[in-house]
C-alpha cells in the first residue's frame, strides 16, 4: 500500500490480512474476483474483510472499490496461501497468491454501477471467469460461502447468476432466500425478521437473487450489459435477474451460501451520500425504495401501456395516501402522492431500460411459471407478514401482567372520571342561575363577552372570511381566529351558536382538569399527584377568574394547552408507563399534538410566537423523531395563518399588535395600560394580586407560589428527570418573557385611556410549566410488577427506600391539595361580579325578522349615555354579536384610523343626539340602514333624560317612522327609500368571499386537517391501546 490510497481502508486491509489465521486448509481460485464496495461509512469493513479472508476457498483477486473518492489511483498488495489437501502429501504444496487491489470508484450511482467502475479500473488478466459481489456491510456468515458458491455452479448447468441466503448482521433472522416474480413486481414469500430454521433451504431456481454476495460470470455480465444503475441500489438486482432469466439462463440460490446483510442504507444508518448515522438519527428510505421499485413496473409492462398504467396508478395514489396515513405512516403516504410525478421524470431512462430487457426477451414470462409466484402465495405472504409486523412491536404478557395492567388501567380511570364529575359539579354550582339560564334560549354574556344570536351560517361566514362585518358596513380584514374553535362547538350544539358558548364555558373546568392529568401522567403515574394535578390546574381558571368572566379564549387554552404537550413527549417516546410496557415514539400522538395547538394558537395567537421559540430549543434537547416536531405547529400556523400574514404585510402601521388581542372585550381595568413591567408585577396585573395588601388571600397566594417555584427549581437537580425538567423550564422561561412582553404593547384604547395587551397566556404557560415539575418531583411512581416468585431479599433490596419515597409523595399531594384551596379561594374573593349572566332579550322580533330576510340588511343601535355622549353600533343580528369582535379593528382604532363611514355615522349620532335633523337620518339612509333602534340604557331616572332626547330628535326627523317602543328601547324605520333599497353595499364583501387567495386558505388548511384527523384516528381498538396510551 502507498500513500494514494484512502488510509481507512488500508488500515482495514492491513487488519484483515493480519489477523488472518495461518492455515494451509485454504485454497485460492485463481478465476474469481471479489469485489466489495467501500464508502464513507466504514463501520462494516473490518468484519467484511475478515470474513472474507477467512473463506475456505479464496478469491484469486479481491478488489475494494473506493466510492469515497479519496484513493488517487489504483494501488496493491498481496500475500500467499499455501494449500495443503488433506491427507498425506504427495509433493510440495506451491505457494498462490492473492491479490488485494484497492481502486477508484468515485461517483458510483450504485452498488452495481461501483462493481462495474472497479472492475474497468482492476488489474485483471484473462482468467477471470466470474465476479463475487460484495457491499462492505455484507460479509459471509461461515468460512465455506464462496466454497458452496463454486459447488453450486459446478453443479448447476446454464447458471447466469447465483444469490446466497440473506440474513440479518447476527445471522439469525432472515431477509430473503431468492425472490419470485409477481404482478410486475418480485417477492421472497419470506417475511423479513423471520427465524432462520433452514425452512426455505430447498430452493433453486427463483426469479431473483440479491446481487450482494452473488456470483456472477463474467462473460454473462459482460453479455447483458452490465448493471443498469439506473434502477439504483434496490432494483438493479431484480433487474438484471430479469433479463438473465429472459436471455434464457437460470437464477440459483444456494441457501447453504450466507450472507450477513446489515442493509444499513435500506435501514436508514447511511445517507444518500454513503455517510454514517445512528440508530436514532436513522432516515426513512421510503421514497427511494419506491421510485426504483415503479422503475422496474414500467420496464416490465409493454410502451403502449405506459399512459393507461399512469393514469391508473395516478388515481391509485390517492388512496393509497389515505390507507398508509391510517397506518400512521405520514411519509410513506406522501411517497404515494409523490410517485406518478416522479414517473414522468424518468421517461427517457425507462424506454433505455425498457430496451435492455426486450432486447434479452429470448424466452417469455409464460413460459417461466415455476418461477412466479401466484395471488394466492403473494396473499399469504403478506398475511404472514402483517401478522409479524403486529407482533413485533408488542410486549407479550403473561396472564399476571395483563391482571396487574387491568388494575391499574381501572384504578386511573375512575380517578380521571371522579376528577371530572368533581370540577364540572363545582363550576355548575358555583354559577347555577347560568348554566339553568342557558336552556332558555339566551346567549352567555359578560363584562368582557358579548352576547350573540348568530345564525350558523353567519358564524362560519364570520370565521371563514377576511373580512369584519360588524365594522360601519363592513371592514376587509382578517377573522378571528378563535371563530374557527367556536364553529366546532357550535357543531356540536347542532348549529345553535349561543348553546355553544355555554358548552365552552361549563366544560372547561372538567376538560382541563383531564387535559393536564393526561400531561401529568408523562411525569409521574401516581394517581393522587395526578388527580390533584388536574384539580390544580383546573383551579387555575378559576384563581384567574376565567369561568366569571366567561374568558372563553383562555378556557380554550385552558382546555388544550397540557394536552398538546403531553402528547409532544408521546411523539418523541419521552413518557412513564406502566411496568412491563416501554415507551416508543408515536407519529399519531404527534398528529393529535398538533390538533391540539391548532385552538390554543387561534385562541390566543400570541403564544404562537412563544412556541415556535420552544419547538426550535426542543429540537435540541430531543435525539429521535426531529421530523415529527416540525410538523407539529403546522395546522397551527395555517388556522392563523391570515392573521399571521395581515401582521407582517401592515406591521409598518402596527398592525402586528393584533397577535396580542383575541375575542373578548380588553379593558383598562383588566390588561392595565402598557408600562415595562417585570415579570412579578406582570403577575400581580395578570392576576390582579397585590401581595403587600396585607390581606390573607394575598399572602396565601405568595405562599403557593413561592412553595410551587421551590418544587420547579428542585427538578432541576432530579437525576432522573434533568432532560425533561429543562424542557419544562424552557416552557416557563418563554411563558414569562411573552407575559412581560405582552404587557408593554398596546392592542386597544378605551375611556380610560390606551389598553395593554394581556400577560395571562404568557403566565399560564408559565404555570403550565412550573406544575409540570412539581410532578416531575413526585417521580416516575411506577408500581412495579413483582412475578409470584420473586424473593423477598430482592424485595427489600429494591425497596428499600420505598416508605421515604412514599411519606414525600404523601407531603406533595398534602401540598397540592392546600394549593388548589387557596386558588379557588382567591378566585371567589377576587372575581365575585364580573357580569356573567344569560342574556335572554335582543332586538325586537320585528327587526330580527327584519335582519334575517336579507344579508345586507343592517341596522343602527344607538344609546345615549349623557347629554353629550352617545354610542353606536352596527348590528346585523339580534344581540349585538360577539362573532364581529375583532382585534384588527382595535388596532386601527387606537392608531385613530376610521375610514369614512365611521365618520358619517358618528356625525350624524351625534346631531340626532342635539337636534332633529333630516341630513342626518338621509345619510344614514344612503349606506343602506334600514332603520335605528335606540337603547334604554337606563339605571336611574336621571338617565332617562338622554334616552328621551336623542328619540324624540330621531321621531321628529323627517323620513322616519316609529314602530316598536319597549323598556329595553325604541326601533324607528327609515322610510327616505322603499324596503327593495335599504341594503348595504356588499360587493367588496362579495369580492373578498370569491377572492382566490380565501379558497386557498380554507382548501390547504382543510386539506392539512383531514391529513392529520387520519394520522390521529386510532387503529385498534380503544380498550386495546388504554394499558399503554392512559
């Protein structure tokens, strides 16, 4: 060797040769060339050679094809073997040599296109009769593999090819034994994994072998062609079988020839590129396997057929989409979408290929039936398989276990199913006269919450359409979010949209509570810790006073925050469970992840930003499915995705302030005005909680929270959780900068002045995480499954610790018990009148009906609230609608931006408040107003003033007429134009329904949903997958 050659390499080769065993018990053919093909993933090498230099029977010359690209040129070595036969010597054993040639194969497409480089670039004389092909992770399993070969060849008359048995690297399960064809495709009728117990060792003659470890003559190689490499490494095997079958020559396995195949590119621990990975960093090789496996279809069908095939495998595509994202294989799925395109990429290298094989068409399929394999075996081949496949992930049980799996399951359970029932009697009958109200028909209010009385169709135009309605006579911008999470409920409620609103708000409390005992149950599976987790943060709502004021955007979050990132951890398989089970990633647990953030971010799009930050800092921490990560914000970021766009094409005018407001109503008194705040006074504003008031509400709730921070900071140190403890403070640290961050930015402005965006999302993920650790403190709490026959020494060995560890688990939940108290404590004292109540009035039916006989029909609601003070609104429902709520219109009014029909319609409220006066009720007229109802918003007498003023200007207005006067106000119709032309102007609306962008959103964020609805549906059946999955 010499310095031109790749110095790996020589180190392996020197190795081999000197560890091989000195023995005179090995002969050499001097007729055979062994080449194996080396890149940069050396793992393999050294065992290949040295299995390879201890054969019986020794290759004449061994040739190593370098792909890496580092050997300049062509070098050699070689040494001598003395063969002795057994028996007594008759004469003096002469020396042979082996040739060990080390040359360039740079730029092989593939294992055949390496072989075919290194032997043009070998030192081969006209001896050579046949090549043994060798990949550098397939070494021979036994020292007789090339001996049995050259018997097998020997014996076998008009031998092409001849394969070996495929194995597994440790030689005891199987890969193939030979391959037979089948619908324009090959099969092994051998389940991969399968024991090797020697079953299929009588096999001969089959359709196709694979080329490692094969032998093949070389003028048979030379008389085909070569190796097509256009099939890549997966196919070019079955192809060039093919073609010595139809050339009339025979395919032999010899079972008794094995190989110990590590496959590591077909098993994902080698790149494209020849580069090592590990087994946790392992790619899918999916799409490769595939393309080459279409290759060989097109080449084996007719040219005629080419288009119908195309056409039929175009619409196979989709269905096969559909099942592979059933088997929760998402990238295989999209594989299928993927292989009719990639087919018309390949046409020119198809009719090539396709002329290779009619050119070798000597003998007919028809006529090689022995070497097919029927319908009837390919199905009971892939029915071996599929049972295999189900079996191999399983953990067997014994009757013992499962009982003891069976308890356990029960005894969750019935926590999990308690601490529902306890939350939900709670909030019902803390806000009894509501939830009785909500079957009167009426529609949840409060201070912060408007009412509603939308139709379902107006909900889901509202949600759906860039565009608010509620704005003078509508306002191109993006929807609101969380309408799309309201539209869902609302299905549930059968379309009845004011029913939906109080479904939110009563199964908030016991939907949370599960939510964050399923996160808890990643940390810890003590079901106390767990229950009273769940009862924790379900108080949380209440310490916030969430459920008073009907918050419904942060009880969303509430709800689904904990579940999306329990089932995070599932996806990567960071989770407890139950002895004797193992945790396993979950590409579904992913997809139900990513459902799940889809309402936390339409709820509160501000935590979009926060999240992104922990997603990226989380690819660090987490070693296996990165992949699966990624794409767990994506329905997200698509349910959002116009707000997101709107904030980045007007963030010059502010627009971006948006992602900080949501639905409900901000407040001076509630978010404060924007102010730097740390992250305490960010908490007190958020909670409303002054800790040096002196009160004993507020030194309990210092209290909490300083014992809660104390427990976080402790899992810092855990020695069995500091991955997942970091995890969870990377969620806490990025909750606590969005709280700061929220309070400084001004989404809003009100009587009192300018209004700050709310710390409370940026808080409660800040809880999220601090609770997460406490569990974490509890330990993995797994109740071990001890067999009847275990000793009672091992027993007290083991658990030795167990009574501490018990007595620390029992303080904990003492601890977390006092804590939940305290919240629900502070919640009544803080939040005893926030104005939640059940709205069972509206307009009159008179103008509800009104309303309803035509889309653009509006009507004005005015209210005087002093002598100089009046408001407005546009109403286009019965109730003053919270589904026209939006954040975007807050934004512009804090920047002063009203466009002219605000200015009409303030101007002319404001005359009709002074004065009659006929311009005004015509210009109100002209935008399409079909009439005016003024509020009696009157608590005293003194309030009345206003009310009789501004409806007596109104009724003495010329085009005007009274029709409905009650307590709760008068409507007066406009009468300056017939009833056919009082609308609005709705064809921007109308343009921005049909604009083509709309369609795009709802068509791909639709389009994704479904695609992850199908990844997230459970295969088996639930009772099944309830030991692991709770």
């Amino acid at each position: 060797m010499n310095p031109t050659a790749n110095s790996d390499i020589h180190e392996a080769v020197v190795d081999a040769i000197s560890a091989r065993p000195y023995t005179h018990r090995q002969d050499v053919d001097a007729g055979i060339v062994a080449v194996v093909t080396v890149e940069a993933d050396m793992r393999f090498l050294n065992a290949t050679l040295r299995s390879l230099l201890t054969q019986s029977v020794l290759p004449g010359v061994i040739v190593i094809a370098d792909a890496t690209g580092l050997t300049t040129r062509s070098v050699q070595t070689s040494f001598e073997v003395i063969h002795s036969p057994a028996g007594p010597a008759m004469e003096v054993p002469q020396a042979k040599q082996v040739s060990v040639q080390v040359v360039r194969a740079k730029g092989a497409r593939s294992f055949g296109d390496a072989v075919s480089k290194a032997l043009a670039a070998a030192d081969l004389d006209s001896s050579t009769r046949a090549v043994w092909m060798l990949h550098d992770d397939s070494r021979p399993s036994d020292n007789w593999c090339l001996e049995r070969l050259l018997e097998a060849w020997r014996n076998a008359s008009g031998a092409g090819i001849l394969g070996c048995k495929q194995c597994d690297w440790g030689g005891t399960q199987l890969h193939d034994v030979g391959m037979y064809a089948g619908n324009h495709a090959v099969h092994s009728l051998v389940v991969d994994g399968e024991p090797d117990q020697e079953q299929y060792d009588g096999r001969q003659d089959v359709f196709a072998v694979s080329l490692a470890g094969a032998l093949v003559p070389l003028s048979q190689l030379r008389r085909l062609k070569g190796i097509n490499h256009w099939f890549t490494t997966y196919s070019e095997s079955v192809d060039f079988c093919r073609r010595v079958c139809l050339s009339g020559r025979r395919v032999v396995i010899v079972p008794q020839a094995e190989i110990s195949h590590r496959r590591a590119r077909y098993e994902g621990i080698r790149t494209r590129g020849g580069e090592p990975l590990n087994e946790e960093s392992a790619i899918n090789p999916a799409m490769t396997v595939a393309r080459s496996q279409q290759r060989y279809l097109y080449t084996d069908i007719a040219r005629s057929a080419w288009m119908v095939v195309w056409l039929w495998r175009l619409l196979r595509s989709f269905g096969m989409a559909i099942a592979m994202l059933f088997r929760k294989k998402p990238y295989e799925a999209w594989v299928q979408l993927c292989l009719p395109w990639l087919a018309l990429t390949s046409i020119a290298g198809a009719m090539r290929s396709r002329s290779l094989v009619t050119r070798q068409s000597k003998v007919s399929m028809s006529s090689l039936q022995v070497l097919t394999a029927d319908r009837q075996q390919i199905k009971q081949f892939h029915d071996r398989r599929d049972a295999f496949m189900a079996q191999k992930g399983l953990v067997l049980l014994s009757p013992l276990e499962r009982a003891h799996l069976r308890i356990r399951l029960m005894r969750r359970w019935a926590g999990a199913l308690g601490l529902a029932v306890v939350c939900f009697v709670a909030v019902m009958l803390l806000y009894w006269p509501v939830f009785r109200s909500l079957f009167s028909d009426g529609s949840l209010y409060s201070n912060a919450l408007l009412p509603t009385g939308a139709s379902f169709e107006q909900l889901v135009q509202s949600a759906t359409t860039p565009w608010v309605f509620g704005s003078g006579v509508g306002l191109p911008a993006p929807p609101t979010p969380w309408l799309l999470v309201l539209m869902v409920a609302s299905i549930v409620t059968a379309g009845h949209v004011p029913a939906a609103l109080g479904l939110i708000l009563f199964a908030a409390a016991p939907l949370s509570a599960l939510s964050f005992w399923a996160l808890a149950g990643i940390f810890t599976r003590s079901d106390v810790v767990r229950v009273l987790g769940g009862l924790l943060w379900a108080s949380t709502g209440m310490m916030f006073g969430w459920y008073a004021q009907a918050n419904l955007p942060m009880l969303t979050v509430l709800v689904f925050l904990p579940a999306a990132f329990a089932f995070v951890f599932r996806a990567v398989g960071m989770y407890h469970t139950e002895d004797p089970l193992k945790p396993h990633p979950s590409v579904q647990a992913a997809a139900i992840s990513a459902l799940c953030f889809v309402p936390v971010v339409a709820a509160e799009p501000q935590l979009l930003l926060a999240l992104i930050v922990v997603f990226l800092i989380f690819l660090l921490f987490v070693q296996r499915k990165r992949a699966a990560l990624l794409l767990i914000p994506v329905p997200a970021a698509f349910a959002v995705a116009p707000t997101i766009l709107n904030s980045i094409r007007y963030a010059d005018e502010g627009f971006w302030r948006q992602l900080f407001g949501d639905i409900m109503l901000p407040s001076s008194a509630q978010n404060g005005s924007p102010a730097s705040l740390s992250l305490l006074e960010s908490a007190q504003r958020a909670l409303g909680w002054n800790p040096l008031s002196g009160q004993a509400v507020d030194i309990a709730m210092a209290v909490v929270f300083i014992a809660i921070t104390i427990l976080a900071v402790a899992s810092l140190v855990l020695p069995f959780a500091l991955r997942t403890s970091r995890l969870m403070w990377v969620v806490i640290v990025c909750g606590g900068v969005l709280a700061m961050s929220s309070s400084r930015i001004a989404i809003s402005v009100d009587a009192d002045g300018v209004v700050a965006g709310s710390a409370q999302p940026g808080m409660l993920m800040m809880i999220m995480g601090f609770l997460a650790c406490v569990c974490l403190v509890a330990g993995g709490a797994v109740k071990r499954f001890l067999p009847l026959h275990s000793s009672s020494g091992e027993q007290t060995t083991e658990n030795r610790l167990h009574p501490l560890i018990v007595f620390g688990r029992a303080v904990l939940a003492v601890l977390l018990a006092v804590c939940i108290g305290i919240q629900c404590w502070y919640g009544l004292v803080r939040h005893q009148d926030e104005g939640l109540n059940v709205s069972g009035s509206g307009l009159p039916m008179v103008v509800t009906d009104y309303l309803e006989s035509g889309v653009d029909h509006r009507v004005l609601a005015v209210s005087a609230q002093t002598r100089n003070t009046v408001n407005y609104t546009v109403m286009r429902t019965s109730r003053g609608d919270l589904i026209d709520s939006s954040p975007v219109e807050r934004v512009r009014l804090l920047d002063g931006k009203h466009d002219d029909v605000d200015q009409v319609l303030a101007k002319a409220c404001a005359t009709l408040l002074s004065n009659p006066d006929e311009q005004a009720i015509a210009d109100i007229s002209a935008l399409g107003f079909g009439g005016i109802y003024v509020v009696a918003d009157t608590q005293s007498d003194a309030d009345t003033v206003p009310y009789e003023q501004l409806s007596t200007n109104i009724a003495a207005s010329d085009g005007t007429q009274s029709l409905v006067s009650t307590d709760a106000g008068s409507y007066y119709r406009l009468t300056l134009q017939n009833a056919d032309a009082q609308n609005v102007d709705t064809s921007w609306q109308q343009r921005t329904q049909q604009s083509a962008w709309r369609y795009a959103w709802l068509i791909c964020l639709s389009v994704i949903l479904v695609l992850y609805c199908l990844v997230a549906v459970p295969r088996r059946r639930l009772l099944a997958g309830l030991e692991v999955e709770a």
